[in-house]
C-alpha cells in the first residue's frame, strides 16, 4: 500500500501512525501512574476504561497500513469496547466504594429505568427499588455483552472465511443483516443499565469527576459505532466514490480508520486529563450527609 502513495499521502499515514504511538505511549504512561497511585481494587478497571481510545487507535492504524485485515481489526475493536461497556459499569459501582457500600448507600432509593436507550421516551415508568438482585441483572446486562459480542464476531469470522458473510449482503437470505440485528439488540441492552447507574450515581460522584469520565466513553462509543455505522452505509450506496485501486467499500473502511486515529488521538489525551485530576473522596455512608454530593478533602 505505501508503494502507491504519493508523498502527500506517505505524510498523511506518517503523522497518522505517530498520531498512534504518541497514544500508546500515553496510556502506558498512564498505566504505571495507576500501578503507583491507584489502590489495586480499582486498577484493572481503571486500566480497561483507559485502554479504550489507544486500542481503537492501534487496529484503526493497523487497519489502515493493511487493508485486508480491516474485518480482523475492526472484529477486535469492537469486541474490546464490548468488555470496555461493562467495566464502566463495575467502576461506577466501585467508585462508590463497592456493591456492599453502594447498597448501604442507596438502601431507601430507586434505580430510574426511563433512561436511555430503551425507555428513554417512557418517562411514566415506576422506579425500581435498588437491592442486591436489582444491581445483578444491571451488571447481568453488561456482561451479556461483553460474552455475546465475542462470540457473534467469531461465528461472523468463520462464515466470512467461507463466503457466506458479507457487509454489503442484507438480503434476508444473508447472515450479515441477522447478526448484525442481534448484534444492534445486544448494544441496547447494555448501555441500557449504563445509563441507569449513571443517572443514579452522577450525584454521589460529582466530586470524582464521572459526569466527563461518562462523557469520554459516550465519545468513544459513538464514534466508534455510530460514525463507523454511517461511513459504511454511505460507502455501501456509493455515495462514497470508488478511487482505483479502492472500491466504495474500501475507501469507506479507509476513512473510517483515519478518522478514528486522530480522535481517539485526542480522547487518549482528555482521559489522561480526567483520570489524573485529584478529587475528594466520599464520606462512609453513616456519616454521609443528605445530599449524595457531599464529598471531603483527602488528606
């Protein structure tokens, strides 16, 4: 692929994979800080929702030196963020020091389920009482996703070897366009008690910045998914012209690998900002004020 470059494109993939290892470097600069900072219950989370960005950034770059591996990178990535999805839940709950103490805390209070992206419209839905059981099916709900997706990208990885899966095939008769509903039905799912905990705790956990931690991964999710989704539908109906050597489909992949380079380029950078800042830790819950946002200075 470089052999057909011209030098304004070999500049282009140039600062496209520095782009990239200035990522990696990032994060695993931000991993030892975590080693030697974080207390070890909460590192491996820590770590997961960190790697995000950096390894969409690494099977984007992958993705664009060697185009034929793009099902392979991007299988990867989405797979990744599936397990990504549900470690942000369990940091949620960490944060508020663990399910015993998240249970202690919210023992009187309500899980609001008329949240996105299921019921966010249903907004006369009753609350659900917050107990041990209810916070199992809300982590039952991530996890689903994080065993599930895996699976569904490997049966798609075996079916695409032998010629029975193809993106651009959504006729009934294919078996893209019913994986791929699956697949849709099972992201809803588990942002669905994503964003339950997320309403629940935003209060509590004000203090430990998790309104822009929750908005970093709502970045990297939507990018991810969504902006991938519409760059292909587009080069699936050849809005996208093919460029010989690329046909429409390839130069959608293409774009889609270059654009993700340089935004989680720029997420890896926020979450190192976010995730490093100092912030209050939360007061036990017998001495807990009223008002969940109550926090006091660590010494």
């Amino acid at each position: 692929l470089a052999a057909g470059l011209d030098l304004a494109g070999r500049f282009l993939f140039a600062i496209l994979t520095l782009m990239t290892l200035i990522a990696d470097l990032v994060f695993i600069e931000e991993v030892i800080y975590i080693y030697r900072k974080i207390p070890s219950s909460k590192r491996s989370l820590l770590i997961w929702v960190n790697a995000a960005a950096p390894v969409i950034a690494t099977t984007s770059c992958i993705g664009m030196w060697i185009p034929r591996s793009t099902m392979f990178t991007d299988f990867t990535a989405a797979v990744f963020f599936a397990i990504v999805i549900h470690k942000f839940l369990m940091m949620m709950i960490k944060e508020c020091g663990g399910q015993k103490m998240f249970l202690r805390r919210f023992e009187n209070g309500r899980f609001k389920i008329s949240t996105g992206p299921c019921c966010c419209c249903c907004l006369c839905l009753p609350g659900v009482r917050i107990t041990r059981q209810t916070l199992f099916w809300l982590k039952l709900g991530t996890f689903q996703f994080a065993f599930f997706r895996p699976v569904f990208m490997f049966l798609s990885i075996v079916l695409w070897t032998n010629g029975n899966y193809s993106l651009s095939d959504l006729s009934p008769e294919g078996a893209a366009i019913w994986i791929s509903c699956f697949v849709a039905i099972l992201t809803i799912i588990a942002l669905w008690p994503v964003g339950i905990m997320f309403q629940q705790v935003r209060g509590l956990l004000n203090c430990k910045k998790i309104i822009p931690k929750f908005a970093l991964y709502q970045f990297v999710l939507i990018l991810n998914h969504l902006q991938t989704a519409i760059i292909n539908i587009l080069a699936m109906q050849q809005i996208i012209p093919c460029a010989p050597p690329f046909s429409s489909s390839a130069r959608g992949a293409y774009i889609t690998h270059q654009v993700l380079i340089m935004e989680m380029f720029l997420i890896t950078l926020l979450s190192r900002v976010v995730y490093r800042r100092k912030y209050d830790e939360l007061e036990p819950p017998e001495c807990a004020c009223e008002e969940d946002g109550d926090c006091k200075q660590t010494p």
